[in-house]
C-alpha cells in the first residue's frame, strides 16, 4: 500500500509533465490561422501581436490566411486540431461570437470546441455618411429616418456580419426603418459610401475613421474613444444598447494545457503592453483591456447569448 505522504504528493507529481510541456513550449514554429484575407483589421491586429510573441518566447508565429465563411473555415481548421500548442487561431466577434446564430449548420461550438486564451483588442463601429452629406448628426440621421420610413440606405461589409446585427439595434432603439445594402466585403461599400451610392454604413472606427471622404456620427465604444475626441458615443446621445466593439483574440483547440495557457497569456498581455505595440493599437481606436485566459471564455460566451437573442429578433441570417 502506498504511503499517506505518497498519495498527497500524487497531484503535484501528476502536474508535472503538464508544466514541464508548457516550460518547454513552443519548440518548433507556431501556426495562427487568421480566418479572414490579408490585409484587413483581423489580419492587422494579428501580426502586430505575433511579432512581439516571436521575440518574446523565441519561436516564429507564423500568420497563415483561411478565409471563408465569415472566418468559420479557419476557425474550424483549429477546432478539430490537436491541442498541443502547434496551431491557434484569430478569434473574433464574426467567428465565434455573431456567426454561430447566423450561420446554419455551424461545424463547432465556439465556447466548448477551443481554448480561449486572451483578448487582444477590441475596436468600436461607427456610424458614418458621405462627407457631402446633408446629415450632420445621429439626430439629423434618425430625423431623416423616421421623416421618410425606408428610404435610407444602410450598408454592411455583408449580409449577418456584426455590422449588420449592430444595424439592427439600431433600428429597433431608434424606432427607424433603413434599407440594408449589404456588400461582399468593406472596401466596395466603402467606395459605394463615398461616391454618394448609398446613405450611410457602420464599420469599424479604423476603417472610416481617418478617412476625410466620410463623417462620423456616432461611435459604439462606451466612452469617447483617444484621437477622436469630438466624436460622441451613442450612449451620451441616448442610446446606450449601442456599446458594441468588434474584437480580436487568440484561441487554440479545446483541451490545451493549463499551463501553456497561462503562459501564453501572459506573453499577449506584455505584448499589448509593448511600447512598440500600444500607439498602433491606439490608431485602431482600439481600447485595451486585460483578461485572463477564463475571462476571455466568459467573455465569448456572452457575446454568443448577446447576438443570438439580436439575431433571433431581427431574423437575420448569413447568404
């Protein structure tokens, strides 16, 4: 029979390989699987943050592009991986927190299917019109709504991305019909937007916001965001259902383990710290806010509740 003192010491020694894998990861390059095409603000935000994990632990993370179906290809790619610190993948607002209410048939669960690990930033949306538009506040916007019910024309990077679900808080909050344009994709609407097409669109604050061709009505952030301070926020305006950002993290397959995790967060942390880092993300309009790895699980998860209950209300669903 084994002694007292030999089974207490059973659950430290049972740890152990554990923690000797995570001393000794990573050992060999690291795959990030970015679910959406370079160049865009997923693409951006990833290589900023990998390049400082590079340095930091001594191991290329090497970015590889996956896109399709609104970043639930590559995010699948990664859910049915082996969970040995090999290959993680960008997780976003369009993915794992919108997607599985819009997209029938989803291929795995976004909370139980990975392993959360940190938030790396989250970037308002804007409200923004033609910079020759006769509408020159949210309230000129929503007078103009409600003066002629479906005559404005709202667009969206695409039919059920977050642009088009935080729409429809809109319309409901506001009590205003618009007509949804959706596009495949934020630089045609973009162009459509300037060239005076369409009325108006919501995208994120760093696509629209130093671009002169537009103005901006309102912003999604809870308070008014550094480098824009004129800019208000829905809330001070009256409408405080329209706190809603579009965020970025990093995800790998259920089951890693606990170490690595902590680890690993720790080092995205210090990278979001990095005075190389902090005034890129600061030009995103991007505010920074510390989570471990079981905050940013809980943070997913609530999200998940949040836009399924919109969703369901609006009846929007994905092309």
């Amino acid at each position: 029979m084994p002694s007292r003192r030999a089974l207490l010491a059973l659950p430290a020694t049972l740890a152990l390989p554990g923690l000797a894998r995570a001393q000794a990861w990573p050992s060999r390059p690291v795959r990030v699987v970015v679910p959406f095409p370079p160049g865009g603000t997923t693409d951006f935000i990833a290589r900023l943050v990998m390049q400082r994990l590079t340095q930091t632990l001594g191991q290329p993370f090497v970015i590889e592009n996956r896109a399709g179906a609104g970043g639930t290809t590559g995010s699948d790619l990664v859910a049915k991986s082996a969970p040995d610190g090999g290959v993680f993948v960008i997780s976003n607002i369009a993915s794992h927190g919108v997607g599985p209410s819009v997209y029938r048939g989803m291929p795995y669960d976004s909370v139980r299917d990975f392993t959360h690990v940190a938030l790396m930033a989250e970037i308002p949306s804007v409200l923004a019109v033609n910079v020759n538009s006769p509408i020159r506040s949210l309230a000129d916007y929503i007078a103009a709504a409600k003066a002629r019910p479906g005559a404005i024309t709202l667009a969206s990077p695409g039919n059920g991305t977050s642009s088009h679900a935080k729409q429809e808080i809109l319309k409901r909050v506001a009590g205003i019909e618009t007509i949804h344009v959706p596009y495949r994709g934020s630089g045609p609407m973009m162009n459509d937007v300037s060239a005076g097409q369409v009325d108006s669109m919501i995208t994120t604050l760093v696509e629209a916001g130093r671009n002169d061709r537009f103005r901006l009505l309102a912003v999604t952030a809870a308070q008014r965001v550094e480098g824009w301070p004129n800019l208000p926020t829905f809330t001070e305006l009256g409408y405080p259902e329209l706190v809603a950002s579009t965020w970025f993290g990093l995800s790998g397959p259920a089951g890693l383990p606990e170490p690595m995790v902590t680890r690993l967060n720790a080092a995205v942390l210090a990278a979001l710290a990095h005075p190389d880092v902090v005034p890129r993300l600061i030009e995103t309009g991007s505010t920074p806010r510390r989570m471990s790895a079981p905050e940013y699980g809980a943070f997913i998860a609530s999200e998940v509740r949040r836009w399924a209950e919109v969703v369901r209300v609006a009846g929007i669903r994905a092309d």
